[in-house]
C-alpha cells in the first residue's frame, strides 16, 4: 500500500501568505496525486489531478507539481476563503489513499 | 445541475446492516466509476470503494478495513449508487460521501453532501 504523509500538519497563515503542502509517498508512484479542500462540515473539493492539473473552476493561485514520492500543492496568495484543511490523494495503485491533511488557519 | 445526494444513514449496533443509497442527477451515470469515501468524526479522509461503469464490467474495489463486510453496487437504470454495510464495527462510524470519478478515473470531481452512520450499543 502508498502511505501518503502529509506535511505540515497545520500551518497558521496570513491573507497575502505563499504556502505550499507536501505529501510525501511511501513509494515510487505515477503522477496520479490529487489534492482535494475541505471546510468544516462540508463536502471535499477536487483542486488539482495528476499532480498539477487544475480542476476547472479552481482559482489560478492553486497549483500542483511532484514526481515519484515527493508533491507538493502551492497556494501563492491566501485569500480569506482558502482557509480549510486540505488533502492529497494518491490514485496510482489500489488501495487509494488519502493523506492525513493539512489544517491551514489564519494567524 | 450535477448532484449527488446519500441516504439511508443512521444509528446501528455493532453487528447490525444498514444499506447507503446515492442518488445521482445531471450527468450520464453509466460513464463514470463511483466511489464511497468516508471521514469518521474529527478525522481524516478515509477512502472505502470504487465501482466501475459498464464498460469495465461493474467490478469493485475495497478498502481492507472494509473488504468482506461492505458491498458496492450500482444501478444505472435508477442512476442510483448503493452500499451495503454488513457486520458493522464501532470504528466504521463516520460521514459517509459517494463521489464521481473524472472520467479519467484520476480524481474524484463531484461529492455528496454525506450521511452520517453511528454505531453504537
């Protein structure tokens, strides 16, 4: 199975802020990493797919980029509404796997 | 509008069944794979299953937390998802989300808003 870790586990930031996630797998893997949002009480949100394709819809300040075990999701300048935890997924091989999130809060 | 909307959730005792319905609206069903994630309270998300389309012959894939016990099925006449949990365990209590897959298969594009299962004694 892909472990995916996540890191860091919670970053406190500012509107304005670069920020960048990294997910790290526990093996090799293909470019199928998907980065997903989530808000408190609500559903999951597709962001990004195989790695650094943007979901339509999804603003250009999201971006995605990684090889083989190492991803990292970028987010240039955090607007208010981008506080949320966020999540990588890894569709390679079976069984899928999600990362254990990262919470991004507001300083 | 693309929806999905999950049902069928509740309070269960450890042992016990309970059947999740996923009712799809606003896109071909049959073309897409589907999948059952689920997220227990005040955790991460943990993904359950996936079944295929039509073309790829209906055939599933499970979470080994889940495999054995759980069931995924679909029907494309009614463009509904299903999920049948058998021999529930206290740690299977979470919100459960179906979703559709990118036609790709490398995402998962649209989400239910969840439904929530409890078990307990």
């Amino acid at each position: 199975d892909i472990q995916l870790t996540q890191s860091p586990s919670f970053v406190s930031a500012s509107v304005g802020d670069r920020v960048t996630i990294t997910c790290r797998a526990s093996q090799g893997m293909s470019s199928y990493l998907a980065w997903y949002q989530q808000k408190p009480g609500k559903a999951p949100k597709l962001l990004i797919y195989t790695t650094s394709i943007l979901q339509s819809g999804v603003p250009s300040r999201f971006s995605g980029s990684g090889s083989g075990t190492e991803f990292t999701l970028t987010i240039s300048s955090l607007r208010p509404e981008d506080f949320a935890t966020y999540y990588c997924q890894q569709l390679d091989s079976y069984p899928l796997t999600f990362g254990g999130g990262t919470k991004v809060e507001i300083k | 509008e693309v929806q999905l909307v999950e049902s069928g959730g509740g309070l269960v005792q450890p042992g016990g069944s309970l059947r999740l319905s996923c009712a799809v609206s606003g896109f071909t069903f049959s073309d897409h794979f589907m999948e059952w994630v689920r997220q227990a309270p005040g955790k991460g998300l943990e993904w359950v299953g996936r079944c295929r389309n039509k073309a790829d012959s209906y055939t599933t894939e499970y979470a080994a937390s889940v495999k054995g016990r759980f069931t995924i099925s679909r029907d494309d006449s009614k463009n509904s998802l299903y999920l049948q949990m058998n021999s529930l365990k206290t740690e299977d209590t979470a919100v459960y989300y179906c979703s559709r897959d990118l036609e790709t298969a490398h995402g998962m594009d649209v989400w239910g808003q969840g439904t929530t299962v409890t078990v307990s004694s």
